[in-house]
C-alpha cells in the first residue's frame, strides 16, 4: 500500500467559516498523521505492507492494525466529503438524487435522518451514507475506528462524529457541527463518483459471475 499521507482536496482554511483552518490543521497533523504513523510502526515491512488499505481492513478486524488502517481510511473519505461551499445545492439531478428521493423522502428527509443517526452515535464515531448490494441508500454509524466496508455497503460520504473533529469550532455542541456539515460543507459530487464507481463494480462482478457460471456449464457438458 501507499503509506504516504494524502494531501487536503482544498486549502485548509477553505471550508471557512464552518470548519476552521486551526481545526483542519489539528485534525490533519495531529490525529489523521498520527493513524498513519502509527499503521506504519505496526505493519513494518511485513506480507502486510504489500496489501492494500482496504484489504487490511478487511483481514485485520479487532488489532491495532485495523484500528489504524481503518481511521487512516475514514479520514481519508472525510477530507473527501468535504467541499468548500457544498451545500444541498450541490444535490442536482440525477441517480444519486432520484435515490435521495425515492429512499429519503427528499434531500429535508435525508437531513433529517442523517442528523438523528450523526447525533445518536454514542462517543466517537463516524455517520456514513452507504449504498447496499440491493441499490438502496441508507445511513448508518459506526463506533470508534470501524467502518462499512468490513459490511457488504459501500460508503459514498462520511461525518466524522470524533469530539476533536469539531470541538475547537463548535465545543460540545455536535448538534451544530452536524447542522453545518449537512447544510454547507458536504460534497455530493464526491458522494455522486462513489454511487457510480459502486454501481460499476456490481455489474462488473455480475458479468464475472455469470461468466464463471458459463464456464462451469461448459466444462461439464464436455466432461
Ligand atoms: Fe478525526
């Protein structure tokens, strides 16, 4: 895998005045280097080191090694997330608004229920938007360093619900930071891409499938 620290998509004090340039250097410097840091010291040059994110988080639930590989990922997503200016306007026509629609009730239903599942984690954690195999878009919340793809979804944004993500800005109040993110801060087209790369890959996977089933027949009408 690429142990290197990613860049911030944007400068940081581009997500001003709802996410400060002091909270995004922190939360950069401090907490998201510190995962990746500490990812580095335990994998060393180890068969893990040659794996990739997504495949550690997938073989290594309940170590240090997971916990690390998963915040390094979360927080990658996270930046991702983010757009200077996003807002709901932002949410234009198309499969990922259609979804919103059909699943939600409309962008005022997707608040709503992203809000209650963001401030009912309990402690640190992070709400997602994921979309399941059957195409439906749900929300969900995972604790401490967890995320979905140890689950059959997909992510498609993430909030980072972490006390450190906001308390420099916001102090206790998660309610507002969560206010803020839904109502200025939040990248759909980032969510859109995410929808889509998900979409393609289930019909990739289908194709493999009906070909290896293809192949199976094949194989036995020969033997
Ligand atoms: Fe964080």
């Amino acid at each position: 895998m690429n142990f290197e620290l990613k860049p911030l998509p944007y400068e940081p004090d581009a997500l001003e005045p709802h996410m400060s340039a002091r909270t995004l250097d922190f939360h950069y410097h401090k907490h998201y280097a510190g995962y990746m840091q500490k990812l580095k010291d335990a994998i060393g040059s180890g068969g893990l080191a040659r794996a990739s994110l997504t495949e550690i988080i997938r073989t290594t639930r309940d170590t240090d090694v997971f916990r690390n590989a998963a915040q390094v990922f979360n927080h990658e997503f996270f930046w991702q997330s983010l757009a200077p200016s996003g807002s709901r306007r932002q949410l234009t026509d198309g499969s990922l608004k259609d979804r919103i629609d059909r699943d939600f009730g409309g962008p005022d239903g997707f608040r709503e229920a992203f809000k209650e599942k963001a401030s009912g984690q309990f402690g640190s954690g992070w709400a997602w938007l994921v979309v399941n195999p059957d195409g439906t878009l749900a929300i969900t919340s995972t604790g401490d360093a967890d995320n979905p793809l140890t689950t059959s979804a997909r992510p498609l944004l993430t909030l980072d619900v972490w006390e450190h993500a906001y308390y420099l800005d916001y102090q206790h109040d998660r309610g507002k930071y969560i206010e803020v993110f839904l109502d200025h801060l939040i990248n759909w087209r980032f969510a859109g891409l995410n929808l889509e790369e998900a979409a393609a890959t289930d019909a990739s996977d289908t194709t493999r499938a009906r070909g290896s089933r293809r192949g199976a027949s094949a194989a036995s009408r020969s033997s």
